[in-house]
DNA sequence: TTGACAACATACTCAGTAGTATGTTCATAT
DNA sequence: ATATGAACATACTACTGAGTATGTTGTCAA
C-alpha cells in the first residue's frame, strides 16, 4: 500500500499535467537554468509547440511545477495539522509525513527546493518577482503547521531549542535532504524505505531535543 | 608517490585568487550554469581575456573554486582530526569548526555543494569526470575525519543511530545549512555567529543520539 | 458541410554566451 | 636597448536556446 497514492493523481487527467511531470522530471536532472524547453519536449516525445500552448514562458512551466508540488504537500498536510493532538505526537507525524512525501514526490519537490533557493538569491524579474512571492507565501503557510506544533511542544517541555526560526531551518533541511541523495534501488521495498523515514524523523526530533522514550 | 595528494592551500597573492573569489561570489549568486565568464569579469572590473589567461573553461575555473573550498575545509580540519581525544569531544569539535567554516568562506562552500550536486546528476562531459571524480575523492576523504569520530563514539555509546551513511549524510545536511539561508545581518558580532554555531551543533550532535548532558 | 477552435508541429528570429584569435602593455632578463 | 613573455584587452566566431509566427490536424457544434 503506497503512503500517499491518490495525492499524486491530482491533477491526472489535465492535459497539462503530463508536462508538469516530464519538467519536473528535467528540472531534477539538470536544474532550471540548465533545462531547456526543447528536453523537456524530448522527454515527452513532442516539440515545444505543445509545451509553449499550455504555458507561456519557461519561468511560467517552473512555477507551476513548484504550485504542483506545494500543492500535494498542503492537501496531504492540512488535515493533519488541524488534528487535535498532543504537539510532539503531531509535530512527529507531520515530520514523517513530509518525509514519505519528499520521497514519494522527489522530482517536484526538488524543484520547489529550487524555487525557493531562486527566490533567495533574488534571482528574478520584476514581473517573475509577484508570482515568485506568491508561491513563497505558500510555503511560508506550509512552514507554519510545523511551527505551531514546535512552539506548543516547547511549551509544553517537550522540546528543547533556543531560537524558533534557527529551529526550524536545520529541521526541514533534515527532512528534506533526501532529495538529494535518495535513490529508489531495485528491488526495495515499502519496509527500506520506512526505516529510512524512520530514521530521518527521529534524527530530526532528536535534534530539537526531543527526549528519545516520548519518539518511539 | 603517496597515493592522497598533498593539500596546498592557496597563497592569498596569487594572481589567480582574486578571479577565484569573484568567481566564487558570482556562482554562489547565481549558480554555475547561470553565472556567465563576462559576469565573473564584470565583477573583477576586466573582461573575459584575464579568465581566460588562468583558467582554460568555465568549468576549469568552477573546479578551482571548488578545490579551493576543499582545501581550506582540510587544512582547518585535518589536524584536528588528527589528535587524541574522546571521539564525542572530537566530533562536537570538528562539527564546530565546520560550521565555522561555513559561515566564513560561505561562498566557496556553495560552490562546493554544487559540485557534489553536479556530480550526483552525472552532469559532466567525459573529460570533466576524471578532475570531478578527483574532487569527489578530496570530500569523501574530508568526510572520513567525521565518520570514524561517529563510528567510535558510537562503540563507546555515547552516540545512537541506526545507519551510518544516512546519519553521515542528515548531518553534514544539518552542518552544511546555513550556506542557503545565513546572511550576515549589519552590526552582528561574533558571539551572534557563536551562538547560531551553538545551536546548529546541537542540533546534529543530538540528532545522532548524544544525551544533552555529554554536549554542553 | 463548414466554420471555429483546441492542440499541437514546423520553421523561423534573435539575444546571450563559451571559447578563440589577435592585439597591446609592461616588467624583466640579457 | 631590445627581445621576450606574462598579463591582460579587444574583437571576433559559432552555437545554443527562449520565444514567436505560422502552419496542420482533428473534433465538435450549428
């Protein structure tokens, strides 16, 4: 049973949406500046007509690939977040579940990992800049379910860092980092890869100071 | 012959480390495919003739940088590595120092991480791969410094984590952090950067299973 | 049957950029 | 004094790649 099966279906049937994968699949491999229109094409067997009918400019093809990905992540989330809990069990549920998602939607997570990288160095048009500060606020709501289950888990005496903002910085880095280095080998399975969340999560749980018995 | 080559840090009067510098600020703005030979130029206030003059193509300028970084991680590191200390001691130390490191010569250590990301995405030409593959080699030596400090503090107990690749790679993520999202803010002082030091070391040296007691 | 439009493909333009070929200047050795 | 080469600048070439203008094909409504 996949983790997250229907999330990644959301957009199927959108004639758009088999280009948001192929892109996200080139913008993985190669990054945004060094992705050209034309190998996304390729990818897709087609030419750029088809590609430049559904978007406007490679700016507006990035962006929405990153909407895509934000996307999947808030549906999966949200619910989640507005759960009543206790804030260290949540704060533990909502780490693994992002973390099944960074897996499960590497290609497009990546990209928003890029996107927001793009963002900081400012490396963006006037124009580019309001649609670019719009998918940031995005992630900035994202951020915040983590947030409030931190600072009500501090609160409680269940976590243990000095600065919030710090804290939450070297967090995500943790649960996102395996876009980076996570390779699906042959023959894993759905066990591997929840030992490997496990173990990222806990790292990260951990890492705030989380006792080890209130993480298992 | 001694099959590690020697690690000769670069004198600060060479010709070739002021393009090293302005080299390395314009790929950690913008990145290496988007950064252009005329923007390294512009920055130096010369045109492309003076690059050209030291190094034969961009990428051979980008390796330099990127072994630059390297070196100076190495040269900060290794004696350290080299002393006789309690391994969780040695490991809280070299963690510091890294992050020290990242926060001074921040530039050239993105310019590293996009070379490993590089060559993660087998993005080079045929060539380019043997002085990559010799780059790599430098950081996966460079990375042994921590590993064994993990390894034998791990055997002594003091440390408790699952996998040693994947907590070797969530931490170096943790260490490696603030090169995206640290910006010297005016009037900031050296306890400030302590203090953000502090609390990333914490972070990661908890994250791998060190009681909060043995770290501080 | 035909017009209209969506969904592409084809064939261009043009700006940017890596790399090169060829000056030019200046210090230093002989 | 002059030859020489290092350290650049200038002025190119060749190519890639984003974006556009203009076909072509199929579908569907009236």
């Amino acid at each position: 049973m996949d983790t997250v099966p229907d999330i990644v279906a959301l957009n199927e049937h959108e004639p758009r949406f088999e280009i948001l994968e192929a892109a996200a699949a080139c913008f993985e491999a190669r990054g945004f500046a060094s992705t050209s229109i034309d190998d996304v094409a390729r990818r897709l067997g087609s030419t750029k007509g088809r590609i430049y009918h559904h978007f406007s400019s490679k700016t507006d093809l990035f962006t929405a690939v990153y909407r895509h990905g934000m996307e999947m992540l808030h549906v999966h989330l949200q619910p989640l977040a507005e759960r009543e809990m206790e804030p260290l069990a949540k704060l533990k549920l909502l780490a693994t579940e992002h973390v099944r998602m960074m897996l499960a939607t590497r290609a497009f997570q990546r990209v928003v990992w890029e996107g927001v990288e793009l963002h900081l160095r400012g490396a963006t048009t006037p124009e580019q800049r309001e649609a670019f500060d719009a998918l940031i606020a995005t992630r900035e709501r994202y951020s915040a379910y983590f947030r409030q289950a931190e600072e009500a888990a501090k609160a409680a005496g269940l976590l243990d860092y000095e600065n919030l903002s710090i804290a939450n910085q070297v967090m995500f880095m943790t649960l996102n980092s395996p876009i980076f280095w996570y390779k699906p080998r042959p023959g894993e399975t759905d066990a591997d890869r929840e030992a490997l969340v496990r173990q990222i999560v806990t790292y990260a749980l951990r890492g705030l100071g989380a006792r080890k018995e209130l993480i298992e």
